[in-house]
C-alpha cells in the first residue's frame, strides 16, 4: 500500500522513485540497469514542464515538444541532455502503442540536431600506454593479494583472502579495442559467444548488432587463459546480482590506468575506436591484430601491449 492509495488529496503528484532506483545510478549497481533508472528520472524532467505534464499521450503534439525543447535550452540544457528526454518520450510512445493504450498513431518524436558526438580516437601510442598501465595496475593486484595471504587474518585467524581477477581491466580492454565491441556486449559475453576463432552477438539495440567478429590473435590469447581458469558460463563473471561485470566494476581501475599512462580523459566506448592504418603501412591497430600474445601465467609483462 501506498501513501496515494490512502490519503485524500495524494501526498505527491508525479512519479515515484524508489531510493533504490535513485542511489548509486553511476555505479551500474541496484535492481535496474543504468538504462531504465535515467529513464525513471527523465521523466520527472517531462513532468516538470506544465504544459506537456497535464496531457494526454495524444494530445502530445510535435509542436508541444518543441516548446518542451525550448524551455529545456533556455533552462540552460545542452543539445546531447535533451534529446535524452525526448528519447524518453519517443520510448512511452512506442510502449503506448504497443501495449494499445492510444487508438491513435502518436507522432514521430524527432531529435535536435547538433548533438554532439563521440569523435575520440585512441591512438597507437596511447594504447601501448593504457596497456602498460593496465598490466601494472594487475601486478600491483597481485602483490596485494601474496601479502595478504601472509597476513594476520590468513595466518592467524583462517581467513583467507578472495583472490582478485588481477588482468580483468587489460582482459577487458583488449576485447574492446581488437573487436570493436560496445562495453556492454563485452560485459554479457558469454563462452557460448566464442565459436570458431570469433566473437558472435546474438542480440543488440539493432537487427545489425547480430554479428560475427574474426578474433584477433592477442583476443584468442586473453580467452584461452581465461577459458582454462573459468568457472562461471561468463567470460568476465563478477559477484553483482547479474552474474558479470556491470559498468561500474572496472571504473576505478580504468580511471587509474588513465591517470597513470598520462593520455587524454577517454571513457570505456573510446576503446571501441580504431585509427586505421594508412593504405600500404603496417605499424597500427589493425597490424596488432594480426599478432599473437603468448599464453600462461608467466607473460603477464609480455602482454601489457601489442607485439610490434
């Protein structure tokens, strides 16, 4: 029971979100995905707008949307934050219409232009970097992990300590950058995706996004040592409720390779980006993939970047 189910008038008028939806929103952790709980809170952005509030879903005009748009920019919102809401209501739209609560066709819902897109390029000697720094931030786990089991707590009272996946990040960033994949999809991987010398995606935000990616050398490498340790259905398993890492797992230490290899601030889909090679060169990314990392706990040094 609610309050609004009880009290006359309700207590609140609008939406309303759960502590659980709103906390930690950033960190990928909680019952929703980061998706729907920014979903959740746009709407409170919509329902702020008096005159879009008070309507019914077919009343919803393109005109009022515009006005929505401007009251929005003269708020002070930049392009890329508006069009988020405005995805939100083209969302409810398509939910209306197919769960058939309008008997009307809702208009088309469309985006501002000018929005600003991803345009950072990571470049060969920042990967060597990031790499570097990735595999020193593992050893740094690894000697954290020895010392621990030399302590008080494993020594003396039996506890002994969780052994770290301690190459998660360079593991994971070698997907990203050699397949191309989005963080998410590298996320969900499971065994079952690695057929034949290839990543396969089965599912996707679009019928394109079920595709068959030829794995690099270095990639087959990383899957071979992890498939031999693995336990779990996922590629990259981790404690939260879903079975694999989530997008806020390897946060800390990404930021931490970022600051330590001294590049410019990228985010985890940057990694995605490839600078092709110049027609008739090959000493950049696509002329990595076509080496080999060796396997086997000992190369762990050897495989903090590509083999040149």
């Amino acid at each position: 029971m609610y309050p609004h189910d009880v009290f006359s008038p309700p207590p609140y008028d609008g939406l309303l979100v759960s502590k659980a939806i709103g906390d930690d929103r950033d960190a990928g952790s909680g019952k929703y995905t980061v998706g729907q709980q920014q979903r959740l809170l746009r709407v409170g952005d919509l329902k702020a707008f008096g005159k879009l509030a008070g309507l019914r879903l077919d009343a919803i005009t393109p005109e009022v949307l515009a006005d929505f748009a401007a009251y929005r920019r003269a708020d002070g919102m930049q392009i890329s934050t508006i069009n988020r809401d405005l995805a939100t209501v083209r969302r409810i739209f398509h939910l209306a219409q197919e769960g058939c609560r309008v008997t009307t066709i809702l208009p088309r819902v469309r985006m501002l232009p000018g929005e600003r897109r991803r345009e950072r390029v990571l470049t060969v000697e920042e990967e060597q970097k990031y790499f570097q720094a990735a595999v020193v931030l593992g050893r740094e786990l690894e000697d954290s992990y020895r010392r621990a089991l030399e302590g008080i707590r494993a020594t003396k009272r039996g506890e002994q300590p969780k052994r770290p996946d301690a190459y998660l990040l360079r593991d994971v960033a070698t997907v990203l950058v050699d397949c191309g994949l989005r963080p998410e999809e590298c996320h969900r991987l499971k065994w079952e995706n690695i057929r034949d010398g290839a990543v396969e995606i089965f599912t996707g935000k679009r019928k394109a996004s079920r595709r068959r990616i030829p794995a690099s050398g270095r990639v087959l490498s990383v899957l071979d040592m992890r498939r031999t340790a693995s336990i779990s259905d996922w590629v990259f398993p981790a404690d939260p409720s879903s079975g694999h890492i989530e997008t806020g797992t390897l946060k800390k230490q990404h930021d931490k390779a970022v600051k330590a290899s001294k590049i410019p601030a990228l985010v985890p889909y940057d990694l995605s980006a490839y600078l092709p090679d110049p027609v008739g060169e090959g000493d950049g990314p696509f002329h990595a993939q076509e080496t080999r990392w060796p396997c086997g706990p000992e190369h762990h040094d050897a495989l903090c970047s590509p083999q040149r």
